[in-house]
C-alpha cells in the first residue's frame, strides 16, 4: 500500500503485472552442482573399507568390472582386499540411502 497525500492509503494494482512463466529445471544439472558443492565444502572424504563385493552393489555391476571403474576413479586408496573410494565419487542412489544427498 502506498501512502497518498491526503485521505489515507490507496491500494496497489497488481492486476497489470504479468506472470512470468517457470523456467525450465533440469534435474541432472542440479544434481551435478549439488554433489560439486558439497565436494567443495567437504573435500575427499573416504568411505569405510569396503571389499569390492560391496562395491560391486553400489556401482550395480558385476566385481570383475570393479576394477575397470577404481582405475578411473582418483584418490582411492586400497587397504589389502578392500578400498576406500572417495565418497562423492559414489553414484548418487547409494548417496540418498546414506542419507547424504537429497531425494527428488
């Protein structure tokens, strides 16, 4: 409401603005900029030893091809049989289930 010289307030009208249309979201995009962020602020923070069945589970694939996705993978570390991978590397499912990244 806007003051006016005499008589009191007077009303707004609002009835000329336009509605500006949604702008269009790409979820992938947020996705990527979410897990960079977080990336950011966290930095490499490894995952608990975990043996390359377990991982085979998080990256639904077979163990053989374990191997084939670690070597592209930077910052991993092996202890013994087990890795540690850093754990924004992770695909993002695995992350909603630890509770890490936001569900859709």
């Amino acid at each position: 409401m806007q003051a006016t010289g005499r008589g009191g307030p007077r009303q707004r009208d609002d009835s000329r603005r336009e509605e500006k249309p949604p702008l269009p979201v790409d979820q992938a995009a947020i996705e990527r900029a979410l897990v960079q962020a977080i990336d950011r602020r966290v930095g490499r923070v490894l995952t608990e030893p975990l043996q390359t069945k377990e991982l085979a589970e998080i990256f639904g694939c077979h163990r053989s091809k374990v191997a084939m996705i670690l070597e592209r993978i930077p910052g991993k570390q092996r202890i013994g049989r087990s890795w540690r991978v850093p754990l924004f590397s992770l695909p993002p499912r695995y992350l909603q289930e630890l509770g890490l990244f936001p569900r859709p």
